[in-house]
C-alpha cells in the first residue's frame, strides 16, 4: 500500500516562479472529484496525467492541498499543479499525476481541502542534477541524462541495477534532391546526409515527486568523422521524458520541426537509436520479440534451436521460445550441442510499414547476405524488443506507428556484443520525403489570375507561400527496461497501452457544474427533454461515427496526414476531393474541433476523446507555422496541410487546443504551443491577409499601430490568445490581460460594434481605432458570413464569464447586438444600422448565436427564432438522409459508407450550433 501522501508543485509554465500548493488541517472542509478511466480499467498502470476543473472563487492558490485514494479507500501519491487561474485568482484547472501501481483500480478520488501549509512528507522520485548529467530514479528504473553531446540518455536501467540500454540518440537521414522520372535531375548529383541529435539543453521539472519530466532541446548535425558531406544544422527538436514513480516506463513526446527547404531538402529517415548491451549472453538465450496483428507477435531467438533436425530436448525448446534461459548446454542431447556452430545466428531484422494495410518482415545473419523474408501481415503496432534472458532487454515501442507510416523498426547487431534498436518515426524504406508543391503555378503570376482561379478549384494559390517552412510533427514513444525477456503477454499488454495510453477524467456532468471550459453546452441527460432534442442527439452521435469511419475507409494516415480529415466530397468519383483545391484538407475550417472536444465534453466518450486527441495532434503542428515569416499562422485548407497562400490566425487560434491542454493536466507540447502564440500579431507585419483585394495593395505598407483587423476571424483568434494566457498565467499575461481589455474597449467603441467587421489594431497596445474608410466613426456596415465560425461565440463567451462584473459593458452590448441582428430581417438590420446586412448564409451554424442572445436576454421569441434558423435556413436539414450508403464493386477503388450529402463545413456548424442551442434553449424546441 502507498503511504497517504500530500505533494505539490508548479504551475507549469515557461519562466514562472514556482507556486506550492498549500495543505489543509483536518478540520477543513473540502471538496472530492471522482476519476475514471477512459477506455475502463486497464490492464497497465504506468502513471498518468490528468486535469481537473474548478468552480470559480471555489479554491485559493495558497490555501488548498489536494490528495487522492483509490475508489477502495487506499491512499496513493499525488503531485498537483495549477495550469489555470479564475480572474479572480483562484484555481480553475489543475493537472496531477499519480504514480504506477502494481494493479490498476476502477478510479481514483481527489480531494481538494482548504487549510493551513503543510511541508511536503515524501519524495518518491530522486532526480540527481549534476553539472554534466541528470539522473532519475522512479524506484523501478534509472535513467541518465547528458546536458551536452548528441546521446540523449547515456543509460537506462532496471531496479536491479541491469544497464539495459544505452547511447540513446535521435538519427537523421536526408537527400539534397530526388531523381524524377523524366526529368533533368535525373543526371544531376544527389548528396546524401547522415545526421545525429545535438544537445543545446537538458533540463528538468523542479517539482518531481511523483512525475518527473525532462526536456532535451537541440538540432540535427552530421556527426560523423571523416564524412565529406555538409549540412547546416537543421530540423530543430524537442523531446521530452516523462518518467512516473513506481513506474518501469519512460513516456517520449519527441517534436521537430521542418526548417528546410522544400526542393532542396528531402528527408528520408528519423529514427531513435538505443544500444542494448548482450555481452556475456548465449546467441540461443538473445530474443528478438516484434509486435504484430492483434495482440500477436514474433517470437524469436538470435540462434534458434526450434526446428532443427535434431532435437535439444523439450524444456530446451520450450525455455527458448518462452524468454527463458535455457537449461544448462550439458544437459541437451549431444546431437545439438555439438552442432551448435552449424546454426546461423541471425544478427538483423527489419519491420516495415509502407502503407497503412501492410508491413513486411525480413532477417539476415549478417550485413553482406541475403535477407530471408518472413510472413509479414497487415497493422503493425509499433513494438520490438532486444534482449537476454539473463542480460535483459529493452521494449521501444510507437504510438500510431501503422497510421503514421511509413513507419520501420530495425533490430540490428543482435549477434555482437552490444546490438541497436532503431526506431523509425519516418523510414528509410520509404520514398523520400517530398514537400514540393503539387503543382508548379499554373501561370498564376498576378492577383487578378489568383482569384479567378480561386473561382475554379477554390485554391487560394500564391507563389512563396505553399511553403513547408516551420511546420511540426510530434509523436508518441514509449521505452521499457526489463531485468528478463518478457512473457509474450506482457509484452502484448504493453503493446495496447502504447497504443492506447490509460487516460483519467472527471464526469461531464463535475466538468459541467464548475463551468470550468464553457456556459455553452450541457450534458445530453439535462438538454434530451423532447423527442426532437432526442432526434438531434442521434445526428450529433451519426456525424461522430461517421467521420471516425471515414479515417478508416479512406485512409486519411500517413506522417503528416494522419488527424486530419477532409473538406468536401466529390459526388461523381464518389469520393472526397483530396485533390482540388481548396476542398481537399480540411485544416480546422469553420471549427469541426469545437464541435468534436464540445461533443467530448458532454459525452464523455472513448471513441470521441482518441478521434480529437489524433486531430489536435495535427491541427496544432502541421497546419501551424511555429517558425519563419508565418510563425504564429496557420494554413487554409487544401491539397496540402502548407500549400494554401491564405496564412491565418483563425487555423492558429488556440481556443481549438485549450479543451485537450486542460483535459490533459497541461499537455507541455501543447502549453508550448499556446504560450507562443503570443507574438502572432507581429505577423500582420509579414502577411497581409487582405493583400489581395486591396486598392491599394501595390503601394500599402502595413503600420503596426494601425493594423487591419478583422473583428470577426482575427479577434476571435487574438482574443483566444489573451485569455488563455491570462488565465494559464503565462510568462505574458499580464501583456495579453490589458491587450484583451484594450481590444474590447476598442470594438466597443466602434458606433455600429461588431458590425463595423474592420478595425485599426495596434500590435504593441491593443487599442483598435475605426477602419480607414470611416476615420470619423460615422458607421460602417460589414458583415461576413465567416466572422463568428472560427470560434468567436466560444471565446466570447468564455471572457464574458470569466470576467463577470469586469466585462466592459459596451463590449457586452456589441456582442449581443450582432448575435440579435445577424439572424434579423433586413428592416430591423436597417432601422438598427442605417443598412441590411446584405445576403449571409450559414444561418444554421449561427443560430447559436441567436440562442446565446435569447439566454443572456431572456427572450423566449427570440429563442424560437434560433430554433427556426437551426432547423429551416441551410446546412442539414431534419429531412436529409442521417444515414449512409455502402458502396462497392466497380465505382469505387474500394468498399466505402457514402454520405454523399454531408460536407465538413456543415457538420462543424451543425455540431456547434445543436451542441450550444440544446445548452441555451432547449426548452423552446
């Protein structure tokens, strides 16, 4: 049993003091939040992470500990820290850790008790910072390491004392060009670069007493000596180990960056490497173990006694085959033992994952000799292990590693006296990595011929900017020391938890009740009062199952694809237009990330939290610049994630990330993400959203004190920023608290508000002053469709309650005027504005607008009205078919459920709008 004990920590965040949180006493009262297991107990506890919401004004920084049992009473350890702060100061959102246990319970019970401070009791981890390395010991392994050099841990080993890994490094291979057929480069000279990891820093958490994380940051450079070939550094990471008490695991987020260029920089491998010491070990006792379909896996020995001609003996070949030394060579018949030079040891094996539909297998004796191939199959979960029965081994393994392909695992020198694994996050065995743009220009040299293309394959195309320049990948990996080859059960069950990592969450209806993300939505047993309310539900969960289906069928994996989903389907081919334009990638387009982390929310559901984890995992990295002149912009949707010349804040804006961060218990990658964001502003100096349908755009310079900003699409992402940062408490929030305020009361004092849809930003102050075309504030009437679909209603809303009485009144009025009077006549639009708004669509996904104004307003006519444009205007209506139709032979490439009725843009709106409308009004439907 684990001692009951209280443990603290930081908020984690860049360049923040620490801030401990306080214990109670015993006679304070306090607060307990159930937690459950996602997927329900899983057969693995290696430690996790997790958040917590909390109502406003409920918890002090300084004057609350919290501590955790099981749902049978036995107290665990608990480390807490705060990752969000009420206006007010006190705690909204929490993450914690627990650490491994031998046995996984239902959930857990956290308490929250106010009281006096109490010093920490215990430290279960011991991390040793020493000038040239850092040492972790969670009690069931240690590993160590470097600050400087290329090896990112010198050494890992068991609670034994077993090194069982060692020289953990990152491996780069790429190509300055690729040989296309039938072109000129075919003759030109390719060079070839082999790179390694570099270490510019080494750091690690100060508070690690149940979870400790390191982080390594660096480049990629050639290492080698002697090597004739040069390349500047490039391809930048991040890698973070997170290592659990009690836990025999280290978790890896590995993060790079793309800072090359796209024709002349092509990637072939990125792996990571690990040295498994087998000196001393028989070849016959050295086991090779490589996951394959359905819990399956190879099960092999570097030199196999199984099968032979002669017989070792049965205990001889059932050691082996299970990882077990095998009995002394003495007592094995003669007729094998005195052979043994005549097997083949088999020093390499490779697996390989080219497609998500098929990997291969293969091994041979040694570099120079043919490789023999084995029985490959279909998925590849992403596991092997190298190791001894007496010497130990080590499990790597890759989460997604079939979805993310092509994908590799090589196990080599396994004969020697100390073999590698290599672990492929990208394979060599696959193409090079080609970002080239998918086409050359198509003579499109000017504006004019932009946009009339534009009018065609809706592709906003502009030479320059389909760059891949500064766009990010991050994966999962997961390292495991063992004293003894592993059962095949266990490693099998290793296998799932790589793939499906244990996650904890509170209830939606705790989640709910302390308005923790959101006054917007509500759980389904508060809003399914009416069989119509009940008939929304069933939509909501089709377009979920739907879209998760359709990642399935139509492969929507690869490295940089996979998370992502797409925009719009092509009736005729029966399939979706993966290759027209701006109808291909979807790229968070009118917020389909709202709508799946909201539909999450209320629910609950497994299926739900793994589909928008994928998601944001790509949203947040590949669709994102995080370096170059578009850092801080995202890319509009299209044939490739970074081809779109439309760079904007409004695929950037953080709000779509802010549901996983706090959901998470503070995902670190995710924190870095929206803490950056911070300077996203600086880029309107280097991008003009509107260059292109300028007047003037052949002689205007853009003025960071008078910015155009679009008080739809930009705000909303700006706003985004300011408050998450604000209330993460971020190295700037004091920065983004007054930018906030300063906008607010800018577009408040705009005469027509909202309406006005342009306003002059200053980037240092946030101040917003009237549009150039209306410097004395007569009045200007601009309103676009687009302005409220990139999550302005959430944010908005969020401000508005995380403020309460602080909220500028005026801005408050702005708001709920536009949300009345998007949706009005054109006689109420003029007798309000002195013009109607013109035409608007997407009248269904703002209906939840309406309905927010008809709540704040306590308006039942006008909560009617929001009913009527949900379900009476465009999008989906209660007639369409809610269901889809399977199709197979001859019209489609392969067997598909088609809803050829349904485009992303819809189901966002739908989503969004049922989700807040059944929160706001569901009594008037």
């Amino acid at each position: 049993m684990h001692p009951k004990v209280l443990i603290y920590s930081a908020l984690g965040l860049p360049c923040v003091a620490a801030r401990v949180l306080s214990a109670s006493n015993t006679n304070s009262s306090s607060d307990v939040v159930n937690v459950k297991w996602l997927d329900g107990k899983p057969a693995l506890n290696l430690g996790t992470t997790f958040g917590l919401p909390w109502p406003k004004g409920k918890h002090a920084r300084d004057q609350v500990t919290f501590s955790a049992v099981t749902d049978d009473g036995e107290a665990v350890a608990l480390q807490s820290w705060i990752t969000s702060y009420w206006a007010d100061g006190s705690i909204k959102w929490t993450g914690h850790a627990i650490p491994g246990s031998e046995a996984a319970p239902d959930g857990y019970k956290v308490t929250a008790s106010k009281g006096n401070r109490r010093a920490i009791k215990k430290r279960a981890i011991k991390v040793n910072k020493a000038q040239d390395e850092i040492t972790v010991d969670t009690g069931k392994l240690k590993a160590s390491f470097p600050r400087s050099g290329n090896v990112l841990v010198s050494s890992l080993s068991t609670s034994s004392g077993k090194v069982v890994g060692k020289n953990g490094k990152l491996v780069l291979q790429s190509q300055s060009g690729v040989a296309d057929t039938g072109d000129s480069s075919l003759n030109r000279e390719i060079d070839y670069y082999q790179l390694e990891s570099t270490i510019n820093t080494t750091t690690v958490d100060e508070d690690s007493s149940v979870r400790t994380l390191v982080t390594v940051r660096g480049d990629h450079r050639i290492i080698s000596e002697g090597s004739t070939a040069t390349h500047d550094p490039w391809i930048p990471f991040t890698v973070r180990f997170y290592l659990y008490a009690d836990s025999d695991t280290v978790k890896i987020v590995h993060t790079l960056l793309f800072d090359g260029e796209a024709d002349k920089d092509f990637i072939t491998g990125i792996g990571l490497r690990f040295d498994i010491p087998l000196a001393g070990e028989e070849l016959y006792d050295r086991h090779i173990r490589i996951a394959g379909v359905d819990g399956g896996l190879l099960n092999e020995a570097v030199q196999g006694i199984t099968g032979l001609r002669r017989d070792p003996g049965a205990a001889v070949r059932t050691a082996q085959f299970e990882g077990k030394k095998t009995p002394d060579v003495a007592t094995w018949a003669t007729t094998v033992s005195s052979r043994l030079q005549w097997i083949p040891a088999w020093n390499d094996y490779t697996l390989t994952q080219l497609s998500p539909d098929g990997f291969t297998l293969k091994k041979r004796t040694k570099a120079g000799q043919g490789w023999v191939k084995i029985p490959g199959g279909t998925r590849a979960p992403g596991l092997a292990y190298l190791g001894g029965a007496t010497t130990g081994g080590l499990a790597v393994g890759l989460r997604n590693f079939w979805k993310r392909y092509p994908t590799s695992i090589d196990i080599s020198n396994a004969a020697s006296d100390s073999g590698q694994i290599t672990l492929w996050l990208y394979s060599p065995a696959g193409e090079p990595m080609d970002l080239r743009p998918f086409h050359d220009g198509l003579g499109e040299d000017t504006y004019a011929k932009q946009l009339d293309a534009l009018e065609i394959t809706y592709e906003d195309y502009e030479g320059g900017y389909n760059t891949p320049h500064g766009i990010g990948r991050t994966n999962e990996i997961y390292i495991r020391p063992f004293d003894s080859t592993p059962s095949s059960d266990e490693l099998a069950a290793f296998t799932e938890f790589i793939n499906e990592p244990p996650v904890l969450v509170p209830q939606p209806e705790y989640i709910k009740e302390t308005e923790g993300i959101g006054t917007y939505w509500d759980v389904p047993n508060n809003t399914t009062t009416t069989q119509a309310a009940q008939t929304i539900e069933t939509h909501l969960d089709f377009l979920n199952k739907f879209y998760q289906g359709q990642i399935e069928q139509r492969r929507w994996y690869g490295f940089w694809d996979h998370g992502d989903f797409m925009h719009t389907y092509d009736t005729d081919r029966h399939t979706w237009r993966y290759d027209i334009g701006g109808y291909a990638w979807d790229n968070s387009e009118l917020s389909p990330d709202l709508f799946f982390w909201n539909y999450f929310l209320r629910t609950g559901r497994a299926d739900v939290y793994r589909f928008a984890e994928a998601h944001v995992r790509h949203t947040s990295e590949v669709d994102v610049y995080h370096l170059g002149n578009y850092s801080g912009f995202g890319t509009r949707h299209g044939v490739q994630h970074w081809g779109d010349s439309a760079k904007q804040i409004r695929v950037s804006t953080p709000i779509y990330r802010q549901i996983f961060y706090y959901v998470s218990g503070g995902d670190e990658r995710v924190g870095e993400l929206l803490h950056a964001l911070m300077d996203a502003d600086k880029t309107f100096l280097t991008v003009d959203p509107r260059r292109k349908i300028r007047e003037d755009n052949g002689t205007y310079v853009p003025d960071p004190t008078a910015i155009d900003l679009d008080l739809g699409i930009d705000f909303s992402g700006l706003a985004a920023i300011w408050l998450i940062e604000w209330e993460r408490r971020g190295p700037r929030w004091e920065e983004a608290k007054s930018k906030l305020n300063a906008t607010m009361h800018g577009i408040a004092s705009l005469k027509n508000g909202f309406v006005t849809g342009l306003g002059l930003y200053n980037i240092y102050t946030g101040d917003v002053k009237p549009p150039a075309t209306d410097p004395d504030n007569q009045g200007v009437v601009s309103v676009s469709h687009l302005s409220a679909s990139f999550g302005l209603p959430e944010i908005i809303a969020q401000i508005t309650y995380y403020m309460g009485e602080d909220l500028p009144a005026a801005f408050d009025k702005a708001w709920l005027d536009y949300c009345y009077y998007y949706g009005a006549g054109g006689a109420e639009q003029t007798a309000r504005y002195g013009a109607s708004f013109g035409s608007l669509n997407l009248r269904q996904g703002h209906s939840r607008l309406t309905a927010y104004a008809a709540r704040r307003l306590g308006n039942t006519t006008l909560a009617a009205r929001a009913w009527n444009e949900f379900l009476n205007t465009d999008g989906f209506a209660p007639t369409a078919p809610w269901a889809s139709v399977p199709l197979t032979g001859s019209q489609v490439l392969a067997p598909v459920d088609e809803a050829a009725w349904i485009s992303t843009n819809d189901v966002a709106l739908y989503g969004l709008a049922g989700i807040e409308n059944l929160a706001q009004v569901g009594y008037a439907i």
